[in-house]
C-alpha cells in the first residue's frame, strides 16, 4: 500500500481534483494506494512514497523533502497522472 | 446538491473577455453579490495564480480558481463562467472558469467531487465547453444521463 500525496497552493480545490485522478488512475492500474491532498506547507512536513503536484510547486517542494516529486500540469489529465504514476513504479 | 451550492444566478456565460483577471473576477461576482465570498477573496485568487503559477488549469480550457478556505469566505459556494472566446491564462487558453469558495477542509467534498467527475466526462464536457446554460444547468442539476 502506497501513501502519495496531492498537493496545490491551499489543499482544499485542485489538490482534491488530483486525488480524484490519482485514485481513479491507480484503481484502473491495479495499484494499492492512499491519497492525501494537503497545501504546500503541510506537505513540507510530510512523509509519503511520492508527491504529485504541478511543476512550481514541484520546484519548492523538492528542496524541502526526501520524496519523489512527480510534476503533473493538468491535474484532471488522466493520461498524465498515468505516465507519473508509471514512471513512480518503474 | 449542486443546485445549493451552483445555484442559477451563478452560472454565467459570455462572448469575451479582455483577460483572466477579468474572467476571474466575473466569475466570481455573483458569489460577491450573495454575501459567499468578500472582495478580499477575489484579491486572494488572483494572488495566487501569480504567486503559485496556473496550476489551477486542470484539464484543456478548463480553470478552478480558488484561495485559502475561510478567509474572506463566508459560506460553501461555486460559480461558473463559460466564455466563447478563450482567454490566455499565463499560456493556457481557458475557456470555463469554476470559482470555488470553500470554509475548511470538507464542507466542499462532496460537491467539488460531483462536479469534477462531470467535467472528466469528455462527452459532458463539451458540453460545458459549448455554453448552453440550458442544457449545462440540466447536466448540474439532474445529472449526465
């Protein structure tokens, strides 16, 4: 069971969104996974098999935490959200 | 459940506008007028697209403008606004801008939840796309079939 994080700017409209697409990918993909979706601060202090957010965020994020960082641009992409979720398990 | 929260006066549609900022700001402005939302938070919204980058463009022509919730919320509110003409949103034309208002962490879910699983449905998305408040205000309120 994977623990991933979702994150945008305030951790309550698109950081949702990407859970959905997440859960929704990662089911069709047979992969056992838990999503949080939280704000950039808070995911600061968090622990996880890897982050899903946008390219900025991405950026900040990598310098302040140990997880895999995996930029997504359209968070309802679920093509996209594939091709990481891919990328994270190879 | 959408109708609480989308309700009529906030789904708008219009030829064009002269930028995202503006389209944000109409969007928003029937959320303004029912007391949802503070001006502050339309100040907040466009803040954060500069600040945080156009992260909120979640799918081709599609936007979900939003700020931090609880501050200069007042209550749960959506609003929508299709526009014909697509505007240029840092590099990304949108067409659709859905204004969220949330109060905390959950009072939201389940219609952001809704609406999002919507605007996944290509076929109800073109929908949208093609601004019939009509047939949109059906496909929000009665669901997709």
């Amino acid at each position: 069971m994977y623990k991933f994080l979702a994150v945008c700017g305030f951790g309550v409209g698109s950081s949702l969104v990407l859970k959905m697409s997440i859960e929704k990918v990662a089911k069709e993909m047979g992969v056992e996974c838990e999503v949080e979706n939280t704000d950039l601060s808070s995911a600061k202090g968090l622990n996880a098999d890897a982050i899903f957010t946008s390219q900025e965020l991405g950026e900040e994020l990598k310098t302040s935490t140990k997880s895999p960082v995996y930029p997504i641009k359209r968070y309802m992409d679920k093509e996209e959200v594939r091709n990481a979720l891919g990328e994270f398990l190879s | 459940m959408l109708e609480k929260y989308l309700k009529e006066n906030r789904i708008q549609h219009i030829h064009r506008v002269e930028s995202w900022e503006e389209a944000i700001k109409l969007a928003a402005s029937p959320l303004l007028e029912d007391g949802v939302i503070s001006q502050g938070y339309i100040k907040a919204m466009l803040e954060s697209v500069e600040l945080n980058g156009p992260y909120i463009v979640l799918k081709e022509s599609f936007a979900l403008p939003h700020a931090k919730a609880g501050e200069y919320v007042n209550e749960v509110g959506l609003s929508l606004l299709v526009i014909d003409e697509p505007i240029d949103l840092k590099g990304n034309p949108v067409k659709v801008f859905l204004v969220l208002a949330a109060v905390d962490n959950s009072s939201h879910l389940e219609a952001l939840s809704k609406i999002s699983e919507l605007l996944m449905n290509e076929e109800v998305y073109q929908k949208f796309l093609a601004g019939n408040l009509e047939e949109i205000k059906k496909i929000l309120y009665k669901g997709a079939e």
